[in-house]
C-alpha cells in the first residue's frame, strides 16, 4: 500500500498551498521509496531537494514548511 503526503493526504503535511498528492512512499520490496508527485513545493529529504530517493531510518522529509520524520519501527 502507498502512503500519500501532501495536504489532507495520508500523512497530511504542508499548508493550504501544499498539494493535496505531493508525494508518494511505496514500497520496492526492499526499501521505502518517496516520489514527488505533484505542487510547486520543493521536497526536500535531509535537507536536499529530491524527486525520488530510498528512505532510511531518521530522513527528515520535509514538503514547504512542514516536516516529518521517517522511522522504521521493528
């Protein structure tokens, strides 16, 4: 199943201007992958901006002013 991220979403992130479908997390059957998919807000992930990138335990993803951090829970 993917998680959306934007405004109203899945995990709901960012502000009235943040789309409601930024970005994507699914899974490769390896790791968790997060892709922008739609707004004008940058993505950023630890600070650089991605379109796509594999998430790892404790990424900080943030989308305008709006962060979240990404944890792995064994």
């Amino acid at each position: 199943r993917e998680w959306v991220l934007g405004r109203g979403a899945d995990v709901p992130i960012g502000s009235v201007l943040t789309s409601p479908t930024a970005a994507r997390v699914s899974w490769n059957g390896q790791n968790h992958v997060l892709r922008r998919t739609g707004g004008w807000q940058p993505i950023k992930v630890n600070g650089t901006k991605v379109n796509s990138c594999t998430l790892e335990d404790g990424d900080i993803i943030s989308i305008g002013s709006s962060t979240v951090t990404y944890e792995v829970r064994k």
